[in-house]
C-alpha cells in the first residue's frame, strides 16, 4: 500500500505584501500606490534642485562671457602681433575660467 502524501497549503506571497494582519486579528489592506514607489521628490528638494540649476546657469552665463572676452582679446593679439600686455590678459582670463569650471 502506498502512502499518499498530504498537500501543503502554500502562501500566496502576492497576498502576503498587500494584506496586514493586525495583533486583533484584523486584516488591513494597503493603499495603492505604496508597493511601487519611485523616489518622489518632495518639494523641498525641488526648491534646492531649481536653486541648483540657477546656479549653474549663471555659471554658464559668465562663462559664455569669459569666453568671448578671450575670443575679443585674441583677434586684438593677432592684428598688433606680439603685444604682451593683452596676451597676459588672454592668459589671465583663459585662468579664470578653468577656476569657474572646476567649481
């Protein structure tokens, strides 16, 4: 004679993450939206984030500026051919504005 093997109930585990059994006994469902959550910012976050981006876009302006002073200055070098001062000034300002960039 064979020996028939009693069947387990199993859990189902989809059930299990929705459904809160309380110490009462109670059962609670849980809201909708809350199994998958997206890392929502919340809008004191979003208020550093936009201060953030206007920073860096002043950033930006002033490099835009940089970088047409040094244009400017270069042409200035090449029609006087050789003239130190304003290549300094070239040099200075093509200084500044890698300190702008590594910030």
């Amino acid at each position: 004679m064979t020996k028939v093997k009693k069947n387990k109930m199993k859990t189902h585990k989809g059930t299990k993450k929705v459904l809160n059994i309380r110490q009462s006994g109670s059962i609670s469902k849980s809201r909708q939206g809350t199994l998958h959550n997206t890392g929502k910012n919340s809008a004191a976050t979003l208020v550093v984030n936009i201060d953030y981006i206007k920073l860096l876009m002043s950033k930006l302006c002033i490099l835009e500026f940089m970088h047409l002073e040094i244009e400017s200055k270069t042409r200035e070098t090449l029609e006087n051919y050789g003239s130190q001062e304003s290549m300094l000034d070239v040099e200075k300002m093509k200084s500044l504005t890698l300190d702008l960039l590594m910030d």
